[in-house]
C-alpha cells in the first residue's frame, strides 16, 4: 500500500511541515480512521 500522496506544486519545506504534522499527530489520525471504519461497518 503506498501511505504517500501526490501533492502538486509544493514546496518540499511545506512538505516537511505537512509530514511532520501527520507524524505529530499519528495517534489522533489513527483513532478517528478506525471511528470512521467502525461507523462504516454498522
């Protein structure tokens, strides 16, 4: 599975900005995917 998107036109220091706040906030980006699967499964 390929966990990278294609971001267009970006500057690679805004793209060190947008990983590192997807890194910072993984847990909370985890929690609310498995919500929204759980959600989805009813």
């Amino acid at each position: 599975m390929n966990t990278q998107c294609v971001i267009h036109k970006v500057s690679p220091k805004h793209k060190r900005q947008i990983r590192k706040i997807i890194y910072d906030h993984f847990e909370y980006i985890e929690e609310q995917w498995d919500e929204f699967q759980r959600r989805l499964q009813k």
